[in-house]
C-alpha cells in the first residue's frame, strides 16, 4: 500500500539515501510524521530518515550536507535539481542518528545525547505514537514498536511511555498533540490529556516562535475550531491566547448575534477557515472581536461594544508583536481588525471613500472576513455581494487611478513646498475618484482654488 504512494521527488530521494546508507552497512528507514501520513493515505510535506550512522558518518557519505543539529544527530542532506518546469528545486531531507537523551533541563534541548545503534531505543524517545512508527522503503515493512499502528486505528493521540516525561522533556509537545488531534480528528489519550492539563502553564517555557508557529498550523490546516475548543479544554488557551480565553461568556445583541456570545462566534469563524488559507487571515478572522470583552457594556437600549475595532487594533498589535510576527504581516492583520466594521457603511461611503477602501492591500482578505462575520452571525450578505458587485464592475483604473498631479507639479506651478501639499493632493484625489475631475489642468485649477481660499482666511 505505501510503495505505490513512494513516487513524488522527495520520495525517491529519500529512499535513495536509504539505500545509501545500507549499501555503505548502516541501518535507516523512514520516521515519524511521514510514515504516519503514508499509512493514513495522506501525501507527507516531508521525509525524515532515522539512521544508525553517526553525523560524521552521514556527512561524510553525502558530501554536500549541512550539520543544523549535529550535537543532536540532525543533519540535513540537500536535493537540487532542475523540475521538469525548469524550476531549480531546492529542499532537504532530515537524516537523524538513533538515539536515546538525558534529561531536558530547558524544556527543549537534551543536555546529553548518547547516540545508538538500535532503532527501537531511539523510538522511545520521540512524542506520540502515531509519530514513532518506522518504514522499510525497500522491503516495505513497517516497524511499530509502541503501538502506533493500533492508535491510528483507534484514531488516538498517545504520548510514548510516561506522558508526563515527554511534555517535560519539551513543552510545546502539548501543543502538538491538540493540533494533531484537531487535524487528525482523533481523541487524546486520558492520561496523556490529564498530563497537558496539569503542565499547561509551563507552556510558557516555549519561545513565542515557537508557540507562534503551532498556532498559526492550527489556523491554517482547516480545523481551527476542534483545535481550539482542545486548546480550551485543554486549559492551554487561557496561557497562550488569554485575551481569546476571555471572550467566553461576554453576551452580543441578539439582534445581530443570534448566534451566542463573542466565543461561539469566533469559533463559527475559525469553522469556515479553509485548509491552506493565509496566516493574516486566519490571524484577522480569530482577533476580529479581540476588543469586544474589554469594551461590553450593557446600554439602555441593547448591549453595546463602543470602539472595538480600535481597540482590537491595538490588542492585536500587541498579540502580533508577542508572537514575533513580521511588520508586514502585523500591518495587514492590525488592518483586517481595524476595518471589518467598515462594511457596515459600504452603501453609504462617497465614491472616493469607497474606492480607498476597496483598494485596500490585500482587499480579499478583508472580503473573506467580512463573509465570514457575517455567516458566523445574521447570515445576511447583503453588503459582501454590494462589495463583489462593485469589484466586478468597476475597472482596477477607476479604483486606483494614475495621479493627475504630484508634488513636483505643484513645485513647478510655483507653490512653495508644505504640509498643504499633502491635503491638496489629497483633495485632488478625491475629487478624481468621485469623477469631478478628469485633467491635470483641472486639477491644477482645484488646488488654485484651495491656495486661493486658505490665503484669504
């Protein structure tokens, strides 16, 4: 069954540093998540091999190797070579020597390694079992010694050996089990369940990065929801996301939110998510309503959220920097936060308003949420199909038209460079959007004016 999976590139590559390192008298096989993925049917992102080579051993039989995690046994053996496309495809396959670990004193690292000649020792040491299997590309066995055949048929997450040891040894594996859980559909084993409950506040232990990437998979592979109703149940979320914890219980409008309260809405988003979607929208999506616990209050007429969007600006600024996420990446879900109220007035907005809007960067993205929020709540796409209407018949030129004047026009119609120029411009612009004006001349007629006004005053 899984050979006749074996026949992407890096299939075939790994296989043949298999083959390799057996012709040269060392044991290696397949490991971990892609043998997992090969029983499940599933296509592997990547290819491990577990060997009994050491590091020197495995650099000096694939000369061109890069020693990341030597100290560990990891080493990665590049592939380069030009695709059938004639693309230059460049990536690694991770080669890692048997072995069995010391203690983990910073929730990461072992501080000793002692490096093995046996597979099943090495096994031992690795997180679940479903990720502990090993495969004989050649003979096409599987060699299974924790079980983890059997909790793939259970459909069951279970740490290897002493849960407690394994999350010790490295924190974040407790975020690793809820995201293969949620992935995978599968349960988590009790005991193994009981022990991420007792550890959970040492998540903290885990660099943001770290944490960060473990998040962002659980947003983007599809099965946001079940990942964080675990992270809930799990007591994980209120340590990695609290301002998300406390969504739970702050009662919405019925009018608007038939739904339930800022968390049930938030997951009905997170439920829409698609496999494979951007990390700046599954970000947006799950901090759109991050400023609605801190601004609930209950007026006479219904339950009001006075300012939070600009408030979740600026918590999700803060979430964005914690997380150690790009500026570009910040700005875009700081802007997807700061404007999905703005729909609401879509049919109202000037042209020129409406045309600034719609050429947001990124604008899909805010048309995502926005559908989102809506399907999640009242159901109502009223405004999203206004929006696609207007995208679908107004020309990219009318929404982002060359400028009539710069800057340098303005120089050399004799106007002194100042903070004036940047409102004139601006109002040049606006009247360019909203059709008043088609011309340089006009538009230099347009700012006369305004010279004209401002020195009168």
């Amino acid at each position: 069954m899984i050979r006749a999976q074996l026949i992407s590139d890096k299939a075939q590559y790994a296989a043949r540093i298999v083959r390799t390192l057996r012709e040269r008298g060392f044991a290696a096989y397949f490991a971990g998540g892609c043998v997992r993925d090969l029983l499940l049917q599933r296509d592997p992102a990547d290819y491990d091999v577990a060997t009994s080579a050491t590091p020197q051993e495995v650099m000096s039989i694939f000369p061109k190797t890069y020693a990341v995690g030597a100290q560990f046994g990891v080493v990665l053996v590049p592939v380069l070579r030009d695709s059938e496309d004639g693309e230059r495809e460049n990536y690694s396959i991770e080669v890692a020597t048997f072995r069995s670990d010391g203690a983990y004193s910073d929730g990461r690292h072992p501080d000793q390694v002692k490096f093995s000649k046996s597979a099943e020792m090495d096994v031992q040491r690795r997180d679940f079992t479903i990720n502990g299997l090993l495969y004989d590309p050649e003979s096409g066995d599987v060699l299974d010694y924790v079980d983890g055949r059997a909790d793939l048929g259970r459909k069951v997450i279970r740490a290897i050996g002493n849960p407690h040891q394994r999350f010790a040894e490295d924190k974040l594996r407790m975020l690793r089990a809820v995201r293969f859980a949620a992935r995978f559909g599968y349960t988590i084993e009790p005991q193994t369940f009981s022990a991420i409950k007792e550890l959970a506040a040492q998540i903290h232990q885990v660099s943001h990065e770290r944490i960060r990437d473990e998040v962002l998979k659980m947003l983007t592979e599809g099965q946001a929801k079940p990942a964080f109703e675990l992270l809930d149940e799990s007591t994980l979320l209120q340590h990695v996301l609290p301002e998300i914890k406390k969504m739970q219980g702050v009662a919405q409008p019925q009018e608007y939110h038939p739904e339930g309260d800022v968390w049930v809405h938030t997951l009905l988003l997170l439920e829409g998510l698609p496999a494979g979607c951007s990390k700046t929208l599954a970000l947006g999506v799950l901090l759109h309503d991050v400023g609605k616990p801190p601004t609930f209050r209950r007026a006479p007429d219904r339950i009001r959220f006075d300012g939070h969007a600009e408030i979740g600006t600026k918590m999700a600024a803060e979430i964005c920097r914690r997380f150690r996420m790009s500026n570009e990446d910040t700005d875009q879900v700081c802007a997807l936060v700061a404007n999905h109220m703005r729909f609401g007035d879509v049919k109202k907005m000037k042209e020129s308003t409406l045309k600034r809007f719609l050429r947001l960067p990124d604008f899909d993205e805010h048309l995502a949420l926005h559908r989102l929020d809506c399907l999640s709540s009242h159901r109502d796409l009223e405004l999203y199909d206004f929006v696609r209407e207007k995208i679908a018949t107004m020309p990219a030129e009318q929404i982002r038209p060359e400028p009539l004047i710069t800057g340098n026009d303005l120089i050399a119609a004799g106007y002194k460079p100042g903070p004036q120029f940047k409102e004139w411009l601006t109002a040049v612009e606006d009247a360019q959007l909203e059709g008043a004006i088609q011309t340089k001349e006009e538009a230099l007629a347009l700012v006369e004016r305004m010279a004209q006004q401002e020195s009168s005053r």
